[in-house]
C-alpha cells in the first residue's frame, strides 16, 4: 500500500468536513427544542434556573420539571428548600421571597421544560441566612465536640459519647457544614474502648459487682459517672412476662453493686448490662441512615456483659407462721380463713413449710413477740389483714371492692423483711376480691421465695 502525504490544503478540507459533521449532529440533537433550554439567557439583576420532566401526563411532566428546579435551587442556596416552596411554586408558579416566577415553557413529545427567574438580591439575602444559619449551628456542634474531648479526658467516656451523638443528631436535623461519618466512627471508637467487668458473682441472690473500664495498652482507668443499664425478664400479676431493667450509675469509682431492687423480676433468668445510650439511639434511629445508625448499635451491644441466675429462697425448709385477718366492711374480723390457706397452699408450692395461725392481735409489731415466744424454732412470720371496704352497685350488679397489706417479719430480729403496703382489689364476690388481694402480695415477696 503506497500512503500519500497530505498537503496543507487537504488538511484543511478534512478539518471543515468533520466541523460541519459536528454542527450537523448538534442540529439534530436538539431540533425542535429552544435554545434557552441548554443556553439559557438572564437579565440584570435576575438568576435564571431551568427544569426538565418526563411523563406522558403533561401535568406530572410539569410537577416533576418543578422539582428539578427545586432541587436545582436548592443545591444553588446550600440548604434544602422544596417543603419551604413546593405549595406556593406548584400553585401559583411563583415563590414571592426570592421573587421566582416562570417565564418560559415548552412541551416535546412526552417531555416539558421550564425557565424560572429569581432575583438576584433575596437570592443572596436567603445565602447569607444560610450561611449564618450553619455558621451558628457549626457553633454548636464544635462546642459539643469540645465537650466530648474534655469528657474523655476527665474519663468520662459515656458522657463523651453522649456528646458526639448529640452533635450527629444537630448534623442531621439542622444545617451544618459538618461531616457527620467521621463523627460516627469517632462514637463507635470511643464505644469500642469500653469494657464492662463484672466481679463478685452471686447466682443465688442475682448480685453482681460491675465496673466499667477504658481499655487501654498499659492499664485500664475507670469510667466514671457512668450510666449502666441492667436488663431482665419481669413478671405481671397476671403472670405475663415482659422486658424490664434498672439503671444504675458508676459515680466517681467507676463501680457500683447491682441489687434487683425490682420486685417483679422472674425467679429465674439472665442479667446483662450495657451503657445506657438508650435515649440518644431512639432519637438518632429517625435521622440517621440505617448503615451508621446500626454501627453504633452493635457497638454498644457488643460490649454487653451477662450472668445467669437462680434465686434460693432462704425460706425453703423453715417453717413460716402465717396469719391473714379477714375483716366484714363493719370491721367485724370474720371466721373464714379462705385468704390464709390460698397463701399456704402457695407456700407449699414454694417447698415453705407453713403453721397457720389464728391469733386476733391486730398490732403486727406485738403478734411478731407473741409468735416468736409460741413458736420459738421459726424465723418467719407472714402478717396479713384483708377486709371489705365497700359494695358498690354497676348497674344490676354489685361488686365487692377489698383492701389488704401484708408484711413478712424475721422472728430473730422483729425486723419486717417486706412490706406490700395497702393494696386494693375488686371481685363479683368478698372471696374473689380477697383472693385478687393475696395474688397481688405473693407478687411482691414472690423473689424471696
């Protein structure tokens, strides 16, 4: 094959034809729409924004051309402003403060464009307001991140990342020129540095001894002041069960001694503890996108500790001495004893051997001195008194409505172990309501059992 050079003059000709191939594929490209689609022209004082959109209903292609502008001015203003508006721009094609208007339209095929204009001066004005708006929030968020560092350098970790979640939550919900992924991987650092130890174990009684600790390379100081919540199963007087939990806070030593002051958990079960961030996740968990928002999470749970536990009555093999006054609505202490041997038939259930007594002292006080010399070789006394109060008509029905309190007294000390304090029960019958008031006091000292 034999190349021929070009000369200059046929470079010149190739160059022209591929120009005119250019100008020819633009024509076609963009034949039939205007020019001011894709070179859109501006007056003086004017800021010019063109939307586009795409549906067979011009209608829906007219709403969706407005929402590119929305978007488009959004993007020109830093800050989101389609809600602000939507409804005064879809029905009156104009928005007043930025002095918007439509000025141009075309309709295609299927799709329409339009041409707004706004005015340059309350475009700048609602800049500056944005501006001032993020310079005063950053103000807030450098604040907290302030907070958080000292916080950690004082070992107050949790508080430290109390802090950073609160400045991911002003991030999210307001403007703001922060980064709010850095700030989650520094809560999930900090959160990976804890450490919950628990010490002094006591399955029988469900006791613990936890602390909370930074973990570091050399040593591991205390986390002070902070917030721990411990989870377990609780049980209803209707015997449902349900999640519960306490809340308990490490002070200035970085320990505390977890005691299930809830009288309602179950006999037996598991006990975890974890920070409490519970609050702040709640919040976070609307705004945050689900990525982030589970990170911390797992985090958190992650550093979770847990015991199981099986609570052993101290009562099981004692012989406990049970007394229930049952009282008419005059005050007359009635013969039945249908309260008493509900409780006992629930002792004996328990393995508590029981001794029904039937004394009329009415001081528990005094009846524990009196027990105690009757039956000197017993530890406990269980002290009750249920009575009517009142009978009240429903319509065609009447109704029995009781009141009762029970207290359990150790016979060595004449110290009261638990106290239900007054409990009120309704029943169709005195028997019934008797009997609701003895389920809701075997709840209370059911822990013990």
């Amino acid at each position: 094959m034999v190349r021929k050079k070009l000369g200059i003059a046929g470079l010149c000709l190739l160059l022209l034809c591929s120009c005119a191939n250019i100008r020819t594929l633009v024509k076609t490209s963009l034949q039939g729409i205007p020019l001011w689609v894709t070179q859109p022209d501006s007056r003086t004082g004017k800021e010019v924004f063109v939307g586009q959109g795409t549906d067979e209903n011009p209608f829906n292609a007219r709403l969706e051309a407005m929402n590119d502008i929305l978007s488009k001015l959004s993007e020109y203003l830093g800050d989101n402003v389609r809600d602000t508006y939507y409804r005064e721009f879809t029905t009156t094609d104009t928005v007043k403060e930025i002095g918007l208007s439509v000025v141009r339209e075309y309709r295609s095929e299927r799709t329409t464009y339009l041409m707004v204009e706004c005015d340059d001066d309350a475009l700048a004005s609602r800049r500056s307001d944005v501006v001032n708006k993020k310079s005063a929030e950053d103000a807030v968020i450098a604040d907290l991140l302030s907070k958080a560092d000292q916080a950690y350098r004082d070992n107050e970790d949790v508080k430290a990342i109390d802090a950073c979640l609160d400045a991911i939550y002003a991030i999210q919900t307001h403007l703001s020129s922060y980064d709010v992924k850095p700030l989650v991987k520094r809560c999930v650092k900090y959160i990976d540095a804890i450490r919950l130890h628990l010490s002094m174990i006591d399955g029988d009684h469900a006791t613990a001894q936890v602390k909370v600790l930074r973990k570091q390379l050399l040593f591991s100081p205390k986390v002070k002041n902070a917030p721990v919540l411990a989870r377990f199963t609780s049980e209803n007087l209707q015997g449902g069960r349900f999640p519960d939990s306490l809340i308990f806070n490490t002070g200035d030593d970085g320990t505390f001694r977890f005691e299930p002051y809830d009288s309602s958990i179950v006999d037996q079960g598991t006990l975890s503890f974890v920070i409490d961030l519970h609050d702040r996740l709640a919040k976070l968990k609307t705004v945050l996108p689900q990525e982030e928002y589970q990170g911390i999470v797992d985090a958190v749970e992650g550093q979770s500790v847990s015991f199981p536990y099986a609570f052993v009555s101290p009562y099981a093999g004692k012989e406990m001495v049970v007394t229930i006054q049952e009282y008419a609505i005059d005050g007359t202490l009635l013969p039945s004893h249908d309260a008493t041997d509900e409780i006992t038939e629930y002792l004996a259930d328990q393995g508590v051997k029981t001794i029904a007594n039937s004394s009329g002292t009415q001081d528990g006080a005094e009846l524990a001195e009196e027990i105690h010399a009757l039956y000197p070789n017993c530890g406990y006394l269980l002290f009750g008194t249920v009575g009517v109060v009142e009978y009240p008509r429903i319509g065609e029905k009447t109704i029995t409505v009781a009141s009762g309190r029970m207290r359990l007294y150790d016979l060595k000390t004449q110290d009261v172990v638990m106290d239900t304090t007054e409990i009120k029960a309704v029943g169709e019958s005195k028997s019934e309501a008797f009997s609701q008031i003895v389920s809701a006091a075997i709840s209370y000292f059911s822990k013990y059992l």
